[in-house]
C-alpha cells in the first residue's frame, strides 16, 4: 500500500538475516581490479612499497570426520561445525565490505559463534522433535521463494546481475543447507512462541477513507492540486460522513471510489492492525477512542481528511502486528521481552541435554 505507508512510521524489513545481508548486496561487490591479497601498495608519501604486515597465526583446520560437540546424547558433526563457520567467515567478510571501518571478530570469536548457533539449533530441535514441532514443506517454500524472489527485486533495481545462486554462494550455502536453514528458523520460531509467549499490546483494526489533494509518489502534494481550498476537502469528506451515516454498508465502495489512499482504498480501505505509534497523532487518537463499529466524523490530518470506522479493538499477540510496528518502542520492549525468556528457556535446556563441547579451542 504506498500510500499508507506515508501514514505509517517507516516500515522495517523483516525476513532471514540472509535476506536481510542480500538486500544490501548491491554494497558488497567485490572490485573487479583486485582484492586484499593484491600487491602491496605504494606508500602515499614516499612513494616506496609499504612493508606487508605478517600474516596472523591461523588456528587449526576443524577436522570434519570428528564431533564437535554431543547434545542429548546425539553428536554434532565437525562438517556441520566447519560449513557454520565458513557461513559467519563469509557474513563478516561482507558485512566488512559494507562497513569498511568496523572491528572484524578474531577467528576463535566467529568458531564459537558458529559452534554455539548449530548446539542451540540441535537443542531446539531435540525439543521440537519430543513436542511433534515441524516446518512444513509448504512453509519452507515460501520463505525460500519470497526470498529468491526479493534478491531478484534488488537485482533488478540495482541493475547489478546478481543471481540467488550468486548468493547463496557468496553467503557460503547451498540449495540444500539454506532450504535447511530457512526449516530451521520456522521451527525455532514455533518453540519460541510455545515456550516465551508474545507479549500482548492494544491495537486496533480499521479501515478509513482519505479525502485531499493527491498524494506523489514522495508522499507530498503534488504542485497542481495545492491550489484547491482546504475548506472543499472538508465539505467532500463530510458529505461523504453523512451518506455514510445512512448506509454503513457503503464503506468499501466509496473507498474504492473516493479515498486518495489508492492502497487500501483498493481493498475497501481496510489498513489491518496497528498500535499506538504508527500512525499520525490525530488519526491515532480518533482511532483508539473510536467505539467498535463506529464511523467517525471527519479527522484532519497533513494528509487530508480521514473518515474511520474501527473494526477491532483488542489486546493481541505482537507478532501479529505489521512488520511496521516493530520499530515502536512498546513493541520493541515486547520484542526484548520474549528475547529474554527464550534465551532464559534455552540455556536452561542446554543443562537438560548436557551439551558437551569436543572441539578444541572454542
């Protein structure tokens, strides 16, 4: 919905963190002249070859045929350790390409980061399998095409020829381990909505037609329709209030018709939950003061005017919520909220399975 997305706080993209690295991949193309293991490079202010800096003593290879760790009995491959630090080595390296200033982790960091994200996924998944949990193949499917099909988006849009392939390979996956990855993080998802329930917060569901100048692209009014007296605007969206008050059962129709928010107005204005902090103070009040049912009269806001009706009006799980709303701060303390008590949770089923670490220098 453009246009409701000017009403809205700016929307946060939500998805995998690889989605999130492939979004910003248009950053991180390597320079086709060379890369950091080129020739050493002229001295800016003598002209001479700059001493190379000694190179730092590398850790043992992980021996992949030997465990790297036993939880609940089960242990965990030294393949599967290895392919998660070659996936956090590659993350940093880019992430290090878009940042180019940032204090990169020492490589005992990233093996530990790596050897303790594939026990804590062995841990859930012990749990998921003792409580009948799994990702469907209809749920991996679509993650793995929404995220196939947003990594073309960017291509496009960048004009870079980058391919998923491309990717996943940058990003050190294969088909087969993402598809894995992405099952993975559904059934993380699922334990942790079982055992640290969303938090609750008031929000409301409604649906509204804007009456006002057009708006651009940029979500400001556009030159030709300034000239037009705001008192019109406000005559428009009150004769529309009073037809209103006679047959609520119009609604959608005349948003489909009538309201400047193309967005929602092609769904009979419908703008689904939200909560306090999304949307414009003067629509935000009128909307949570609102009786359910209800049709407002008309609410100035920069936009215009706004006819409401409220649909719902409940306390719901977070996590039910546009992905807009995480950026409010009574959802991001819901957020930190469940953060907590699942990493609570999950430290105290790693002492349950008896996780034990084998490799070595971790």
């Amino acid at each position: 919905m453009p246009n409701v997305s000017r009403i809205r706080a700016s929307r946060a993209l939500a998805a995998t963190a690889l989605v999130g690295v492939a979004l910003a991949l248009s950053a991180c193309v390597s320079d086709s002249k060379g890369g950091a293991l080129g020739a050493p490079t002229p001295s800016p202010t003598t002209g001479a070859v700059a001493p190379t800096v000694p190179p730092v003593p590398t850790m043992p290879a992980i021996p992949r045929n030997k465990p790297a760790a036993v939880v609940a009995g089960t242990p965990i491959s030294g393949a599967a350790y290895a392919d998660a630090v070659t996936q956090v080595n590659k993350t940093v390296a880019q992430r290090k390409l878009q940042q180019p200033g940032m204090t990169a982790p020492t490589e005992r960091q990233i093996r530990s980061q790596a050897l303790n994200g594939v026990i804590d996924t062995a841990v859930v998944d012990h749990y998921a399998q003792q409580h009948g949990i799994k990702a469907t193949a209809q749920e991996v499917q679509r993650r793995y095409d929404a995220v196939q099909t947003q990594i073309a988006q960017q291509a496009l849009q960048t004009g870079q020829p980058v391919t998923f392939t491309d990717v996943l390979t940058q990003y050190g996956f294969t088909v087969a381990s993402f598809r894995k990855a992405l099952a993975d993080g559904i059934v993380s998802q699922k334990v942790e909505q079982r055992v640290a329930p969303p938090g609750l917060i008031e929000a409301v569901r409604a649906r509204h037609i804007l009456i006002g100048p057009p708006l651009a692209q940029t979500g400001t009014l556009t030159p030709t329709t300034k000239a037009r007296p705001d008192a019109a605007f406000k005559a428009e969206a009150m004769a529309l209030y009073q037809q209103l008050r006679k047959d609520p059962g119009r609604f959608a129709a005349l948003a489909r018709q009538k309201s400047i928010d193309t967005g929602s107005g092609a769904h009979g204005g419908e703008l689904g939950w939200f909560t306090k902090g999304m949307m414009v103070a003067s629509f935000q009040k009128a909307a949570f003061s609102l009786p359910v049912g209800q049709i407002s009269l008309p609410v100035k806001s920069p936009y215009g005017y706004h006819i409401i009706q409220v649909e719902e009006h409940k306390k719901i799980p977070f996590t039910a919520l546009p992905q807009s709303a995480q950026q409010t701060p009574a959802v991001q303390a819901l957020v930190r909220q469940q953060q907590t008590q699942f990493q609570t949770w999950l430290s105290a089923e790693r002492k349950r399975d008896h996780v034990r670490i084998l490799a070595q220098g971790v």
